[in-house]
C-alpha cells in the first residue's frame, strides 16, 4: 500500500493570504510598512529592545559575525551537530571554527568542553592544540566568540556557557533559528546570549515563505546589523551612500506581512506541534527506537522537528529508502560538519574526531512532522517504522 504523508506543511490561514494579498495592492513590495510592523511583532512576542528582520537565518548570523567584531583568523567555539549555515557564517570572514562535541542526550553543544576548550585555548600551547584543527590556524589566532545552537527547539544550556564567556571576553551568538518561543529556565530563547537568530523557512514553528530575524538588546550593534543588511547604509545616508562594507540581506514586504500574522498566532502553532510531538511519544512507545530528550531546564519545548535515534547496527540510510517506497518520507539529521568534503579538505578534520555528533548523525532519523499533521498520519508512520524494524 501506498501512503502519501508530507514530511512537513505550513500552516497558513485565510488570515495570512489576506495579509500577503494587501501588500500586493499597494506600490510597496520592499521596504513598506509590513517591514517594521513585523519586526516591531517580534520584539512584543520576545520581550526584546531590537528586532532586525532579514531574508534567512544564515543572513541574521552572518550578521552577528559581524556585529561581533569577527575578523579573519579569529576563533569562534561552536558545534559540529548543526546545519552547515552556523559554521558557513564564521568563515565568510575567514574566521575559523572550533568544534567541540555535542552532549549525547540532547544533541546540543557540550558546556563542559566549551569550557575546557575556552581556558586551554587561552592558555596556548599544547593545551590549546587538542581543540583546534589541524590546519587552517594561524599562529597566536584568537578565541572571540562561542555559537552554540538550540538543537531541535531544545534551548542549549546557556547558564554555564555565558559564564565561560564573561570570565574570558567572548561574545554569544546564539543560533536559535530551529528554537524560537522555546524557554530555558522561564527565558525565552534568543535572548540568552548577546544577539540571537530565528529562521522562518517553511518547515519551521512559523514561516515567511524565506526570511529570519536578529533579536538584541545591544543598541549599537543593532544600528550597525540594520546598515549592512541594507547595502551598508548607515541611519542618515542617502540611497547612494554606504558607511559599511554591506549586502542585501533585507526581507521583502509580502514576507513580513506574512510573518507578522503567523507571530500573532504563534503560541497556537507551537500548541498544534506539541500535540503532533505528543501523538509521536504515545505511538513510538513499544519501537525499538531512542526519542528527543526534553531536559528538565527547557521549560517550554518549542517543537521544530522529530527526530529519533535508530538502534546501532540498523541500516538508517536503508530504512530510508524503504519508508520512501511506500510514501512516508524520512531523513538523516544532521549530517556531521566537521565530515564535509571542504571541510575536511580545509581543516583536517577526520572521522572519529567528535564521536558523540557522529553517532547522533549517524543514527538520526527526522519523521514527516508539521502543526497540521494528524494523529492518523502518525499512526501510518510509526507502523510504518515499526513493521520495517521488524
């Protein structure tokens, strides 16, 4: 039998096509109204003095490189267990990233290897050696910031990772482009480091078809983000003018338009993807499989994706194929950074250099996963996957 289950769906209202439609009847289709009105959404729902929408989350963290001070050769503590974006962003500026391994049960960084990373690198020497790559360092490079990622919506955790960061001067780049509405400890993710950034692809909690936002409470680095995604145009400069070195990195007026509608329903959205997370748990029980680990310190889950974790020896890629044939979509998440082909060929890394993200990139299998996903699909996926685990 054949099935036909999404692997995932946005959820768009009348409310939304409304919105987008209006824009459409007005002469402003950039830089209109629907842009600051969105933003101005985004720092309500947050609790921020700053929202600086852009066109992608790789857009808004590029930003934050920037606004970090971020030159090249410098070096930036992150994680490997991450989409590639997080990492692509250190080396447009030709700076360097500094992988250490993820925690096993969550998926997101360590904070104890950040920081034993953060004092062996600022001691130098042999101790900082373990810690780098292999190539690609420059001599006397230096440690400037740490880019943790909320994996999954599960908020990293923060509090020993900003207490690295105070004690040696770095600034947090917190990448919570899969986490946005998510809490640590009752704060809202986003916030827990110096600039945050949420994405709105249309897999994600909310969507504006492309698009992302930076959230901070830094009243100069907010000034400067909003130049260099505007061409380098500074508060005060003429449309032919450019203080900075900038890009294109504006988000149009259909998106925001769509956006600043799906934040006034988000808490609805994030409501429907936790019920859809809840029917997974409930239908996932008797498999021979491993499901996402909510920590007692995420105090609100905002759900992204559902991954699970195949036991060591199954074929996950062949597992794949085989729900594929009989159309319930699958896919491996993540694929380890430090593993890809430029990667390796820049930086040296190998295989075996961060153990736990191999085995989670290994083993990880994202199910067919939206708010509009109903509980019957998810009983075809689960017996799907459990008839094909035997």
């Amino acid at each position: 039998m054949k099935f036909r289950v999404p692997m995932s769906s946005p959820d768009i209202t009348e409310k939304e096509r409304e919105a987008v439609l209006r824009v459409l009847s007005t002469r402003h289709l950039s830089m209109g109204p629907e842009y600051r009105a969105f933003e101005q959404a985004i720092e309500e729902y947050v609790g921020v003095k700053h929202a600086i929408a852009v066109n992608s989350g790789t857009a808004g963290l590029h930003l934050c490189i920037r606004a970090a001070g971020i030159e090249p050769g410098d070096l930036v503590i992150t994680t490997p267990f991450s989409f590639m974006a997080s990492s692509n962003v250190i080396l447009f500026e030709q700076a360097v990233p500094v992988f250490v391994d993820a925690d096993p049960m969550t998926g997101n960084i360590d904070p104890v290897q950040v920081a034993q990373a953060a004092a062996d690198i600022n001691e130098g020497g042999e101790a900082a050696k373990k810690w780098l790559p292999r190539k690609g360092v420059q001599a006397g490079a230096k440690l400037k910031a740490i880019l943790p990622l909320d994996i999954f919506g599960q908020p990293a955790d923060m509090d020993p990772i900003r207490e690295v960061a105070e004690q040696y001067g770095l600034k947090i780049i917190e990448d919570s482009c899969e986490a946005i509405g998510a809490t640590y400890k009752g704060r809202k993710a986003g916030l827990l480091g110096d600039y945050g950034v949420f994405a709105f692809y249309p897999n994600k909690q909310m969507t504006t078809a492309e698009g992302g936002v930076v959230v901070t409470n830094d009243d100069e680095a907010a000034s400067l983000m909003r130049a260099l995604r505007n061409q380098g145009r500074a508060e005060g400069d003429t449309w032919l003018e450019h203080s900075y070195l900038g890009y294109n990195y504006r988000m149009h007026e259909l998106s925001a338009a769509l956006g600043r509608v799906q934040v006034a329903r988000l808490d609805e959205l994030l409501d429907q993807r936790e019920k859809v997370a809840q029917y997974y748990e409930k239908h996932l029980a008797k498999l021979p499989v491993e499901t996402i680990n909510v920590v007692e310190d995420t105090t609100r889950m905002s759900w992204f994706v559902y991954v699970v974790r195949v036991e060591n020896g199954v074929d996950r890629d062949k597992l794949i194929r085989k729900m594929g044939e009989v159309g319930v979509p699958a896919r491996p998440y993540f694929a380890p950074i430090h593993l890809q082909a430029f990667m390796v060929e820049r930086f040296g890394f190998e295989l075996g250099d961060y153990p736990v993200t191999e085995d989670l990139g290994r083993r990880g299998l994202a199910l067919p996963f939206s708010g509009v996903m109903t509980e019957e699909q998810v009983i075809i996926v689960s017996e799907v996957l459990g008839e094909l685990l035997g």
